[in-house]
C-alpha cells in the first residue's frame, strides 16, 4: 500500500513539473543551467513534491527526466515560433544535462542533432557539421556501449545456458549411471531369480528320477525276491524228483514197468533244470550284449516246421492240437538261426503250457517286401488286455502257482530286438492269446 503511495505522488510531480517548467513561447532566452545551480534546477518548491526518504540517486534521476522532458517540449515549442536561437540554447541545455547527469539506459544523442540543425538554420554551417560530427560520434560511441552491453547479455546468457547444459549433460550422465546401476543390479536379481529356479528344478527332477529309481528297485526287489522263491521253487521240485525216484531205483523191490516210469520222470526233472538255467544263461548273455547277434541266411519256413513237429514229438499233450499256418514256398531271410530256434521254441512252449483244450497254431509269412513274421496262437486262458506289456517284463508270472520262471516272453523280447524286430499281443484276437513277432529279412 505505501508503494502504491509513492508511485502516484511520484507521478503527480512529474506531471506539475511539465505543466510548470515550460517557459511562455514570447519569453525570455531560456536559462542555461550553471554550475552552482541545486540538483532541482533552482526551481523552489518541486522538491516538496518529492518523498524526502527516497535516496539521492532515484531523485537525481528523476528530475533529470523531467528536467530533459521540459526542455524538449521547450525546444518544440522555440523551433514552432521560429525562435531558433532560443531552440538552440534549449539543444545546448539538453546536451549539458545529460553530459552532467548521465541515466543509464537513457540516451541523449539527439540533443547533437537538435544543436546541428538549429545552427544549419542559423547559417554557422562550420560549426553545424561540428555538431553534426559530434553527433554521429556520440552515437557511434552509444552504439558500441550498446553493442557491447549486448554482447556482454550474450556471453552472459551463453554461459548461463552452457552451465545449463553442463548441468543437464552432468545430470544425464549420472542419471545414465544410474539407470546402468539399476539394469545390472535388475539382471543381477534376474539372475540369481533364474539360478533358484533352475536349481529348484533340477532338485525336483532329481526328486522324480530319485523317487522313480526307488520305485524301480523296490520293483526290483520284488521280482528278485519272487524270482527267487520262483527258481528255488523250479530248482527244488525237478531235484527232489531225481533225488526221490533215484533211491526208488536204487532198491530191489522195483517192478520192470515202475523202473521205466522212473526213469522217465527222472529225465523229464533233467530236462526242467536245463532249460531253466539255458534261461538264464541266454538273458544274462543277452542283457549284457553289445555288438549284434552273427546272421545267416535262413529258410524260415523250414525252421518253423522243424520247431512244430520237435513241438508235438516232445511234447503231445491230449486235447491240444498242433495246427501249421506255415506256407509251402521258402522264406529266406539274413537272421540268426539259434536265437530264431530258442524264440520260436519260447514262444510254442509258453502256448503249450497254458492250452488245457484246443490248438496251438504256428504262422509265418512276408510282412512287406523288408520283414517277415512269426505268430503263434493258443485257445488257452489268455492274458488281460492291461498285462499286454507287463508280461514281457523280467521274472513276470501272472500265475504265481503255475509252473516255470517268468523269463519266456522276456527272453523272446531281448532276441526279438536284438534281431532289430517288435514282439507284441494281438489285442484282436479274444479267443486265447497270439503273439506276434516282426523282424527284418536283412
């Protein structure tokens, strides 16, 4: 509010001195300030229009303002008249005035050129372009301050923006640390994030394989143990048939026709141990085998029906008949002879056992142009379609009471890759069980 205060009592001054300072157009020569005068011109009074407490500089400044202001107008005034030697007191007056008072920002060259042109009119040419010469040296010099005033704002300015962009280079570098700081410590995180991962999947995939291989040795296990009681069984029951019959044989009161008997389930018991423990042997061999089985040329055909009447020869059994699907023309094929031999022997002998009435029948034939098959077909009890795969496992008997050693089909299988073949159950057959087995003529 006093602010407010100063500013309208500061331009009221103003105006009351530009109403009263300017002299009458028919008055005297004008005064030509001295060097004695006060700094209000010698003016009584205006100084009262003035607040006393601005400083001395501020009120300096403005009565030269208002002072030039009034010998302008003067100087219009003289030169409306035709009054020019009055118009060039009031020039020379401008011109001492701001020589004496100098405003920064303010510029008084046309006092030079007010002082030109009156003397011009006044015929002093001479000292017109004195003037004149002044004049343009004046403004010359104003221009240069003007200039390097300007330049100076500049270079200020340049440097002002080049310490901005210094700050905002400086600051976009440390915001560039930062953000590389940020990505290798997310990277960091990532990586270390991956690695639990990785390590907790890899501890769960150890987890399963542990957990599957303690399945596959309790599995393991469990076969070997009912594989033993199964082989001890198979061993205990052939022995203790030679054993037995063999004292019988060896006492006096034997009859001729019990002798023969004896004899023959003597042999029958031999025969039980050898092909048990030729199981053995050959899926020992087999399982541990890594270079291929040796291959001959083969007619199998005539192998098949050699197998088929050693079949009903050794082993006729009443109510099963031995049935040939075997074709008339040869069959020849590159393949090894005693595995061929022992799979189909296998394969005819496990048929047997489980074919209380009806047929065992024998086939072979082309597959294709590259394979060639061998199926054997029982009207026996069968096997369920769930233990298709299960009973060419190792040591599988699905009738524990039955007799043998659960290695038949399993043996089959390991001779039947071997020969580089597949051996599977015919799901559509539903009248007892055909195995059918595929292999390469080649």
């Amino acid at each position: 509010m006093t602010g407010r205060i100063r500013h309208t009592l500061a331009a009221a001054a103003l105006l009351l001195l530009t109403l009263t300072a300017g002299p009458h157009p028919c008055a005297a020569q004008p005064r030509i300030p001295r060097d004695g005068d006060d700094a209000f011109g010698g003016n009584p009074g205006m100084h009262l229009f003035l607040p006393s407490q601005f400083i001395e500089s501020i009120r300096r400044d403005r009565l030269t303002m208002a002072r030039t202001r009034s010998y302008r107008e003067d100087y219009r005034k003289a030169v409306e008249c035709g009054d020019y030697a009055r118009a060039l007191a009031y020039a020379d007056s401008l011109i001492r005035l701001a020589e004496q008072h100098p405003i920064p920002g303010v510029s008084f060259t046309g006092g030079y050129q007010k002082r030109a042109r009156m003397l011009h009119l006044l015929h002093r040419d001479a000292e017109a372009c004195v003037a004149f010469e002044r004049a343009v040296q004046v403004q010359d010099s104003v221009m240069h301050l003007q200039q390097s005033q300007t330049m100076r704002e500049m270079q200020a300015s340049y440097e002002l923006d080049r310490l901005e962009l210094d700050k905002a280079l400086l600051s976009a570098h440390h915001h560039k640390k930062a953000l590389i700081s940020l990505a290798l410590l997310l990277a960091a995180i990532g990586a270390g994030i991956a690695f639990i991962y990785t390590g907790n999947r890899r501890t769960q995939r150890l987890q399963r394989e542990l957990l599957q291989q303690m399945q596959h040795v309790r599995e393991s296990e469990e076969k070997k143990a009912a594989f033993i009681n199964s082989i001890c069984h198979e061993v205990r029951t052939p022995l203790n048939s030679i054993a037995g019959f063999s004292e019988l044989l060896c006492t006096e009161e034997v009859l001729p026709e019990a002798h023969a008997q004896y004899c023959e389930i003597i042999q029958e018991s031999r025969r039980q141990l050898r092909y048990l423990f030729d199981d053995l042997l050959e899926v020992s061999y087999l399982e541990n085998l890594t270079e291929p089985l040796p291959h001959d040329y083969l007619d199998i055909c005539a192998l098949c029906r050699t197998q088929l009447r050693v079949m009903k020869i050794r082993f006729p059994k009443a109510g099963v008949i031995y049935a040939d699907g075997i074709p008339t023309e040869p069959l020849a094929a590159l393949s090894s002879e005693k595995y061929l031999t022992i799979l189909i022997a296998a394969l005819l002998g496990n048929a047997h056992k489980f074919t209380r009435q009806g047929q065992v029948r024998l086939e072979c034939g082309r597959q294709d142009e590259e394979h060639f098959h061998i199926t054997v077909t029982d009207t026996g009890c069968g096997i369920p379609p769930d233990q298709y795969d299960y009973v060419f496992e190792r040591f599988t008997k699905l009738d524990t009471f039955s007799q043998g050693n659960g290695l038949g089909l399993y043996l089959c299988r390991l001779i039947v890759r071997h020969l580089g073949g597949e051996i599977h159950i015919d799901p559509d057959y539903t009248d007892g069980t055909r195995v059918v087995a595929t292999l390469p003529r080649k």
